[in-house]
C-alpha cells in the first residue's frame, strides 16, 4: 500500500481526537490496508504523538503491525516548549532529545522513520550524517529520511548516508517536484518519495484570487470530463508517476482515506496526466 496515513489533523490541529478517536482511526486504516502514520513532534503544539502514542495502545494493535514516521529539526513555541523564537535545530544533541520524547510519547522502543522536518541555514551536513548513524545504531530509529529539502541538499547529504526518504510538497496544484529534480534525485539516491499536502491543502476548493479560480475551473472541467470528483483526480495524478510517489493524507475522516485507497487501484493514461498537469499550469508545455 502506497498511501500513508497523515496524523497532523488527528490532534488539537484538527479534530482533537482522544486515544478512543486515535485508537479508531488507526485500526480503521489497518483495515483499509494502510500500516503507516506520519507524524511530527511539533503538531498540535507537541501533543498528537502523545495522542497516537496513547492510542495505538488503546486499540490493542501490536507494534509490529504499524510503521510510525515521525519528524523534528523545528523548534516551535507552544505551551510545552516556550521558546522565545521559532527557529530549526539539526545539531547531534537536539535531534537525540527530540527522539528520545518522540520515544516516550509514542509509547515506543523504536521509531520506523526520522524526517529531518526542515534544512536549516545553519546545518552541517557531515554533522548530520554521524547523527544519522549514532542514533540508528542505537536501534532507537530504524531509518532517517529528510523533509523539504531541496535536490542539492539531498545529493550532497545522501553521499554521506543512506537516507531511506524525501517528504515534499507535491500536487495538481504545487507541482514544481517533477521539473526540479526533486524526483529524479531522489530515485537516484534511493530515496522514497513521500508528498505532503497531496490535495494541495485545500486550494482545489477555494481561491483567494481570480487566477487561483481560473485554475480551479479549468480542473474541474478535466475531472467532469472523465467523471472523477477533484480530490480522486489529484491522487490519480499523483499515483501515475512511476518513481512511486506516497502521498500522505492530511484528514481525519476514514471515508476520504478509503478514497485515496481506491485511487491506488486506478489507472490513467500519460494523455490524461498531461491534461490535468496543462489545466493546473494554464497552457500547454512547450
């Protein structure tokens, strides 16, 4: 199963589930077929790995049937962590304290995934790379990946160590991964490709300008023509990518998730692919 379950709106960022709501949601997505969750130490303000900790207990599941990807590098201020500035953090002895909190509120002996949330200004590559490999020898992280990295970045330090995934932003709407080189360095380095904000974080729906309505009106008429709703056609664009790409779902709903599931069973051609790409970018490529 490529689709990974996004945990961000679990928590008080969204539905502000209790462990009986994250205990739900887990065992429904199990029985959808998902077994991996994505999380971040900063959502709900440093609080929904406590939830999906405390509920992936609730619901009796053994942790060998779960994969948990969780992230850190961002110093966010919240009512656990007053810092008095936001700022990143990737040297050796923050991500170890992130890890071992991201431990003890996940419930956890181990963590499947570490994504280095954001590339700080102020990292050392080579600085990162012996965290990478002191932390995984420890057994407390199975693989790291990065989080928002550009191409370079993740060239530069996939030399240094085997780094296991690249989580971007990738949609019908932000669709800059697939001219970068985001992908293609990615495959190269073996690195999987995890899209956050797969539905473009609402801007299928709603538009704050004439161009953003333009765009949507335009895509709606390619979904209309193939009788696809606007959120089936994003991740059929999505799954259409050869590389694999894994979009992360950022809802709390089981329905919409059971939507994204049936997307994987579906195919469409290159033809339909680029009319969905040239109705996003508003003209034909060159």
């Amino acid at each position: 199963m490529k689709t990974i379950a996004g945990t961000m709106r679990w928590g008080t960022w969204g539905a502000n589930l209790d462990d009986s709501g994250f205990a739900k949601m887990i065992t429904g997505c199990l029985e959808l077929g998902i077994d991996t969750f994505d999380n971040a130490d900063i959502y709900g303000g440093h609080t929904t790995e406590t939830g999906f900790g405390g509920g992936w207990r609730a619901a009796g599941v053994d942790r060998s049937e779960i994969k948990i990807i969780t992230k850190c590098g961002i110093k966010m201020q919240s009512d656990i962590f007053p810092y008095s500035i936001k700022q990143y953090d990737t040297t050796f002895e923050y991500i170890e304290s992130s890890v071992n909190r991201s431990l003890r509120e996940l419930q956890t002996d181990y963590i499947d995934q570490v994504l280095i949330h954001r590339p700080s200004p102020l990292m050392d590559m080579e600085d990162l790379a012996h965290t990478f490999k002191e932390i995984e020898g420890s057994g407390k992280v199975r693989s790291f990946g990065v989080s928002n990295f550009t191409p370079y970045q993740i060239d530069i330090l996939a030399e240094l160590y085997p780094l296991a995934a690249n989580q971007i932003e990738i949609s019908v709407v932000n669709h800059n991964a697939f001219t970068d080189d985001s992908l293609i360095l990615s495959a190269a380095n073996g690195l999987e490709i995890q899209a956050w904000s797969p539905l473009a974080g609402g801007a299928l729906w709603s538009a704050n300008s004439t161009s953003e309505q333009n765009r949507i009106d335009r895509l709606q008429k390619v979904a209309d023509r193939y009788e696809w709703a606007l959120d089936q056609m994003a991740y059929l664009f999505l799954f259409h990518h050869h590389i694999g790409i894994r979009p992360v779902t950022g809802t709390s709903k089981l329905n919409r998730i059971e939507t994204v599931i049936n997307c994987e069973q579906q195919q469409i051609t290159d033809q339909q692919w680029f009319e969905i790409y040239e109705a996003s970018r508003g003209h034909e490529v060159a």
